[in-house]
C-alpha cells in the first residue's frame, strides 16, 4: 500500500496521544530515560500537520538504547536505526498508515535544541506557524501519494525556518 500524504487542520487530540504513548515510553524507558518532549507539527496548536505524532526522547547513553528495541518493538514500534542521522535512533508505528515517530538521541546531541526550537518558534510566532501550514496542506494537495516530493517540497523553508528558530532560542533561552 502507498502511503497517503494528508494534512489536517490541527486537533486537540494530538496531545492526548501524546500524553498516552508518553506514559507507554516512560515506563519501557525507565531509568533511562532524561527527558520526553512533543516535537513535530502535531505539538503546535493551530498548526495544521499529518497526523503523526512526533517524540523526542533523549537519554544519558544511546548504545544502552539498543537493549530497549524488544519492548519498543512489543507496543507497535519498528526500528529504523538512525534513518540517516547519525548518533539518532529512530522508531515508526503504525506502519504505512503511521501514529507515531520516536526520535532518541543522546544528552548534548545538538539536534535537540534543533527539534525544540523548531517547535517552540512556531509555538511562539503563529504567522510563520499558519505559512508554514499552508505550505504543507499546499504540497499535499500537489503531491497526494509522494512523500518524497512532499518533503523536498517543505526542505527550503524549513531549512530557513530552523536557522530563525535557533537563533531566536538561543537569544531566548541562552542556557539551553
């Protein structure tokens, strides 16, 4: 099966699905575990996204992350490995017609100021959330069944976007 490109207006529900697969994760990744976070579109209000819910999680040790792949694997989650990140690990769920995306990376691995200052930008700045959407719903509509034109099609801006947001977190938040 093809995997559907579609971008909904957002819903409050991303949240809660967010608090659900939170308490799943916390409890596998125990110890382990040094902070969860909402990243991605679905942890904007008002940011219209697929409906795919993004966690990031960042631990002390990312070699101790392999040990945890059977558990991730008993709730619905496939391994990805670093899906061309390197130092990442990166899991799916729901296989094509996907719920969740975890995204794990170590202490001090610099795309996580990345991730959140993506998020807490757009969080901040609802102009440049709603061009953002608007982008996305657009190149759903051109690209319906390719992913992959969909994504080059948002890389520019996001790229843009990232490099505003980074700046603005760090003026902002300067201990992070």
């Amino acid at each position: 099966m093809m995997r559907r490109v579609e971008v909904m207006p957002y819903d409050s529900i991303w949240q809660h699905l967010y608090l659900e697969e939170k308490k799943r994760l916390e409890a596998i990744f125990k110890n382990q575990l040094m902070a969860i976070h909402h990243i991605g579109s679905t942890a904007v209000p008002g940011l219209a996204a697929k409906p795919v819910i993004d966690i990031m999680i960042v631990v002390e040790d990312i070699e101790q992350m392999d040990k945890l792949n059977n558990q991730l694997i008993a709730i619905g989650y496939e391994t990805k490995g670093g899906n061309g990140i390197t130092g990442r690990r990166y899991f799916q769920k729901g296989g094509d017609m996907r719920s969740h995306h975890l995204h794990v990376y170590a202490e001090g691995d610099m795309n996580i100021k990345r991730h959140l200052a993506f998020r807490d930008y757009l969080r901040a700045f609802s102009g440049e959330a709603e061009r953002y959407g608007h982008l996305k719903s657009e190149l759903a509509k051109l690209y319906p069944s390719d992913i992959t034109s969909y994504i080059n099609g948002k890389d520019i801006f996001v790229q843009v976007m990232e490099m505003k947001a980074v700046d603005w977190y760090d003026r902002h938040y300067p201990l992070s």
